[in-house]
C-alpha cells in the first residue's frame, strides 16, 4: 500500500511539473474523431469524468493485449466517474470487426489521418502503439504513456487523478 501511495505521489508531483499542458489541451479538446456509427465525437463530450484516452491499432498486438484491463478498470471505476474512450488508428472497418469480436464495451473511436501528428504534439515522438492519455475532469491532459498499461500502474495513475481532481 506505502508503495502504491508512493507511485500516486509520485505521478502528481511529474502531472503538476510537465510543460506545455495548455498546447496540449488545446491539441486535444480540437480533435474530432469518427465513433462507428460515422458519428464526429470530441473528447470534450466527456468533460466532468476523469478520460483515459488510449489509442491503439487493430495490428498492434500490445494493443490488443491491454483492452481486457481497459474494460475491466472501466467497470471498476465508472461510478467514480472515469471514462474509458478507445481510439483506434486504423481503418473503420477493421476496428467495427475487432471491436465487436471483443466485445469492446468502452466508446471506440476512429482517428483520421493526422492521428499520428496529434500523438506527437501530446509528447509521443515516436508515434508508438498503445499510447494512453490521461485527462482530468477539466479536460487538461495530466499524464502519458507509451507501451503497455499494467494494473498497479493505471490504478496509481487514476487515484492520482482523482485525488487532484476533486
């Protein structure tokens, strides 16, 4: 428990140190994304919830590997009012199928072209798969990860958020 307390502290103290929180803010709120219904959705339309926006692909096996933990923490923490949003980098048609053989039960959108420029201007460079962003109940993106989330880790980060976010 120390351990996990340590973590949470740990990640408020880099949330409230990391710059260029309102450009990336702004990159993000500007976003509109395709759900599967060909609906154009913003992330905004979450705004009050705490977001863990990850984004993944159809081909990333890392990807894949991560979405039963998503659907699991989504139905751990909806009544404490985080949201899960999924947006895929990929073709329309191939997350539908995908989203559907695993019965994916968290909002799936589908990012246009410039996908790949908005991951960047949230601090991922590479452009590497799975990359999840945490964003407060303001709609201020307060932390990043590239790579796998892992269990211990997503719940530190959103008791973090939580805790922050009133």
């Amino acid at each position: 428990m120390v351990g996990g307390a340590a973590l949470a502290a740990g990640v408020l103290v880099a949330l409230r140190g990391a710059g260029g929180l309102d450009a990336k803010a702004d990159a993000l709120s500007n976003a509109r994304f395709m759900d599967l219904q060909g609906k154009s959705r913003a992330l905004s339309e979450w705004r009050g919830k705490v977001v863990v926006a990850n984004f993944w692909a159809t081909w990333c096996a890392p990807c894949l590997e991560e979405i039963p933990l998503l659907m699991a923490t989504r139905k751990i923490e909806a009544s404490k009012g985080v949201e899960v949003v999924g947006i895929a980098i990929d073709q329309a048609a191939k997350v539908e199928t995908f989203a559907a053989k695993l019965q994916i039960d968290y909002p799936v959108l589908v990012a246009e072209a410039d996908a790949l420029n908005l991951v960047r201007k949230l601090g991922n460079q590479s452009g590497g798969l799975p990359f999840t962003v945490f964003v407060d109940r303001t709609g201020r993106p307060v932390k990043t990860k590239i790579g796998v989330l892992r269990k211990p880790e997503l719940t530190a980060i959103l008791a973090a958020i939580a805790g922050s976010s009133g």
